[in-house]
C-alpha cells in the first residue's frame, strides 16, 4: 500500500508517541521500524486527509486522544488544504476496519503559534465532530501533571509512536503500514544546544538520543511522546512530535511540544478545570502523628482525581506536603512535635491541576479542664467556668449533672443546660459535675469537671423550742433561747426594746451552748461547735416591778461562704 505525505513541514519535521515500557530495546526504531503493539496506543490517533469515504491511507500527522471529542497535535499539521479526517483504534492502516472516523469540525492552534517555520507554541486542538465511543481499542490519555516535573527529568524514559517515514532523508521516504514505536530517553536542553536560539526550553522538550540513529521523522508531527507517572506509573502525555534538523542525526535530536506548559491552553479549551476542595476533612491526632482524612470533591472539574496533596502547617509555616493516590483518601502524617499545634489541608488535583485546599480539621480540642463555681448548696448558684476550645465549630453544649457518691450514677438534670445551675432539695448529699461537649466536621470531645462536694442543704436558723424566761430579777432579765444552723457557723445578737429600739450595752454575759462569752448587744455571740442544737441564753439589764414589754431578739448566723440568715425570738418581759 502507497502512501504520499501531505504534511507541510520545514526542513524536517520529527514527532513520535510515548508506549509503556521502561527501557530502549536495541534496534527499537521508528526510523527502521519496530511494530506496536495494537493494545499499547489506544489513544494514539491518525490524521488523514479528508476522503469519502474516510480512508486512514491519506495519514500525514499524529495526534493524542485527550478526551472523547478532543485531540492534541502539532499546529503546524493543520495547515492542509483540506478538511481534516481523524482515525482513532487504529495500528494498522491495512486493517482499519474497527477504527473510528470522525471529521474535524473545528481547529483551536495556540493563539502564539505563527506559521513562519519557528514552531514555537507549536500545539493546537481538534474538535471531533462526534464524540468517540471509548473501550480497549479508544482511550483517553492525560497530560502529566504540573507537579511531576520528575516525570521528564533527564534520563526518564520516554516513548514515542507514529506512522512516519522509517528513513531518514535525504533517502526517499519509506512507509509501512504498522504503526511503529520508538522507547527514548528525554534529554536536557543542553543536548539541544546545537539548535541555538531555535530551540525555546520554555516550549520545547528534547528526546532522543545525541548520537543519532534512531529518532522520529517526517509523517509523526503531532503524534504522542509519553512518560510515566511518577506515583502511578500510568502513561501521560508530556509532548507532541514537533520538528528537528534532519531525522536521527548526530548532536541533533528530536523536539517535541512540551505539553505541559500548555496545560491552561489546553484544558481550558476543551473545558476541563481542576477540581474543587476536598469535603469532610478530618483530623485524628496521636502523640506526633496525625491520621488525614476526608470526602471526594463535589466537582471533579470533568476529569478524574489523579491524587491528593495534604500539607501540614505549624506556626504559618509549612512542615510537610504529602501526595496521596486518589484511593484510599486518607493518610498517616508523621515525625510531628508533640504539643505543637498543627493546620491541615488537602487539596485535589486532576489532570487540568491542582484545585483549591480545603481545611482538614482535628476534633475540637480543649485548653483545660471545666470547673463548677463555687459552693454547691440549696439555693445559691453554681457557674460554669469554661476554657477555651481549639478547632469548635458553633458553640458548646453544656449539661449539668447530678452524681452519686461514687460517681458512678449520674444522670442529666432536666433543663440544666446553661453557664449557671441552682441546686435544689432533691439534690442535696449528691455532688454536681459539669460536662462540656464541642463539635466539629472531625467529630465532637466531651470533658467533664470535678464534681463539687455534696450539696449542702440550704443555711438556715431554725428555732427548736419556744423562747422562755428563765430568771428574772431586779435589774437583770435571763432568757433561753433554743436553735440550730449548721456546724462552724459564727452567731451575733441584737435586743431590741418593744419600741423597736436597740436596746442599751447588755451589762451581762450570754451563753452559747455552756460557753460564756462576754458580749454587747449587736456583737458577736461567738462560733458554735460541730454540734447542731443549741441553748442560748441572754441576759440583759430589766426591771423586777416595770411593765410588761414584748422584747425581739434577732439572732444572725453567718456562715463559712458569708452567706447570712435570721430568726427573731419575742419574749414579754418586764422592762
């Protein structure tokens, strides 16, 4: 079968695609041929010239399926005087009976490609009139992404394909039918330099070999070159066969498009963006590592996450960036300080880049322990004190909650749910303990306080008995007073006349429970013991013959916590 090429081309024009191996076999040429393999170029695609009915036989130029309706080649191929048919599932140009056809309806170049033989910005993009239905024999490829620069280091193995001349001019052009392969090292720019100014590393990449004999050639513009993906080890896309000083000659290798600083170019023209931010991300800290995980992004930017890059960051700065592969999402930071802060975040990245970062957070964390202030008796008020909280989102629960002695029963107070809580009867002899609790996306802590001493019962003065006259003579009334108030309470007196007056210094002792202290009246009686029932007795100055007075004694009990309570005695006496 005979075939004549079409491509325009400049003094020469190179290009090959990439396959799967690793290694360059001895003798493995497309100048020279070697056959590919039907199954390892299922997104390689041929360029024919438009025929009715289409006829892969009118080849010039090569090109990458990138996505269903899309191929990426060489601008200069477009150039041709007729509309552009594309074959793709195709080897064999002999056998391309199960290959899919489709017509070019529409070519994007590079907006800085200019047709003047330099090749700079030498990529553009054809739009398929159909998309192509994908399966074994039709795959898409993905260009390598922005980060894996150590994809085409020099050295890496590279791999290129087409259906070109398999002589190198000035020889008369040989074609085979078989699509052929090529496996080939990517160069520095340096092995490039014989090309001078011409030669852009900003555009172009440099593959081959320095000593020549093996090297794509004409009828391979805009085929594929490929390497392998650093993590995966999946086939990407990191240039199209451009142009080059002859074919397989010394000190001259072959250029390619270097694709991926056209990355904007082409996913923005075929649509695709990067994703968005990861969801639920979270954080499960351990003593200096921390376990990352999170959800898939709502929008994957139309093509699949390659992987993701979680970053860790202490005090601004950033102290480890981690790439993981797409699944399982989630992964293991370690070597970090313990008690030091941490910020995570994780970010997707597709073929079109990397998308924005999303914050990975940890379960909120506290920066002390709850306390319930201050005495927990009947009647008086207990306050939350609350420290801070790392990394909560809303704001925190609380629950007040009554324990047995044990603390092995406590149960939530109905209602008590606010910064203060107020015992009351039913909680007396059992301690209060507070529990704090703050959620996030990671999950939700719960601290809980010391429990308060049992509750106390509320301070009261509680009269025993009827107050009663005991002893009354001339110039001196004695009076006995029962009452009880709790243990280690401080006790003071007011008498006052049955005008409601305080009554003149009381001349006399009073006793508390068999004590005799001196006193006046409106001083201190004095402290009781730990005993709970007491008789107090008062004297002060009377007269045996005066009138018959009601007199008040007012009693006034102070406690430990300065809490006060009253009781008034009435006695009728002779004053």
């Amino acid at each position: 079968m005979r075939r004549t090429l079409l491509a325009i081309v400049s003094l020469v024009a190179v290009g090959m695609c990439t396959p799967i191996v690793a290694a360059a076999p001895t003798g493995a040429r497309i100048i020279g041929g070697a056959d590919a393999s039907p199954a390892s170029w299922p997104f390689i695609a041929l360029l024919a010239a438009d025929a009715t009915p289409p006829d892969p036989v009118n080849q010039f130029c090569g090109g990458s399926l990138i996505d269903r309706s899309w191929i990426v080649t060489a601008a200069h191929c477009t150039f041709q005087p007729s509309p552009i048919d594309v074959f793709v599932g195709v080897t064999d140009l002999g056998a391309a009976a199960g290959s899919q056809a489709r017509n070019v309806d529409a070519v994007v170049r590079h907006p800085g490609y200019v047709n003047d033989g330099s090749f700079r910005n030498d990529v553009a993009l054809l739009h398929l009139d159909a998309p192509v239905v994908l399966g074994p024999d039709a795959q898409t490829i993905d260009l390598v992404a922005p980060t894996d620069t150590a994809a085409w280091d020099p050295g890496s193995p590279a791999h290129v394909a087409g259906w070109g001349t398999t002589v190198a001019p000035p020889a008369a052009s040989v074609f085979v039918d078989a699509l052929q392969t090529l496996d080939l090292p990517i160069l520095t720019s340096a092995d490039c330099a014989n090309y001078g100014s011409a030669f852009v590393p900003s555009m172009m990449l440099c593959a081959g070999f320095p000593e020549g004999v093996q090297d794509a050639c004409q009828g391979d513009s805009g085929g594929p070159l490929t390497v392998a993906a650093t993590d995966s080890g999946q086939r990407v896309l990191v240039g199209a066969v451009s142009w080059g000083n002859g074919c397989a000659d010394a000190g001259f290798p072959g250029i390619y498009a270097h694709l991926p600083n056209f990355r904007t170019f082409v996913y923005g023209t075929i649509g695709v963006t990067s994703p968005s931010g990861p969801l639920n991300g979270r954080v499960a800290l351990g003593q200096a590592s921390a376990t990352v995980s999170w959800d898939a992004p709502t929008t994957t930017g139309g093509r699949d996450i390659t992987w993701y890059e979680v970053v860790a960051r202490s005090r601004g700065q950033i102290r480890s960036t981690t790439v993981v592969p797409a699944v399982p999402r989630s992964t293991v930071i370690t070597g970090l300080i313990p008690g030091e802060r941490y910020e995570f975040s994780v970010s997707a990245s597709n073929a079109a880049g990397i998308g924005p970062a999303a914050v990975a957070v940890a379960p909120p964390t506290p920066t002390g322990t709850p306390s319930a202030c201050c005495v927990a008796r009947v009647g008086k008020t207990l306050t939350a004190n609350i420290p801070a909280w790392l990394d909560a989102a809303g704001p925190l629960e609380i629950q007040w909650q009554s324990c047995g002695m044990t603390l092995t029963d406590c149960f939530d107070l109905a209602g008590a749910t606010a910064g203060t809580y107020r015992p009351v009867d039913a909680d007396v002899g059992r301690p209060i303990q507070l529990i704090v609790r703050a959620s996030n996306l990671a999950g939700s802590t719960t601290t809980t306080s010391t429990p308060t001493a049992p509750v106390r019962e509320t301070f009261r003065l509680v009269r025993t008995r009827s107050s009663r006259v005991i002893r009354a003579k001339a110039g001196e009334v004695v009076v006995s007073l029962g009452l009880r108030t709790e243990p280690r309470a401080s006790l003071s007196i007011r008498v006052l006349d049955h005008r409601g007056r305080l009554k003149r210094p009381i001349r006399h002792a009073s006793r508390i429970g068999g004590k005799l202290p001196g006193m006046r009246s409106g001083r201190m009686l004095g402290r009781l013991d730990d005993r709970l029932d007491h008789n107090v007795t008062v004297a002060f100055p009377g007269r045996a013959r005066g009138t018959v007075r009601t007199v008040r004694i007012v009693i006034v009990a102070t406690n430990d916590e300065g809490d006060t309570t009253q009781r008034t005695f009435r006695v009728r006496v002779r004053l």
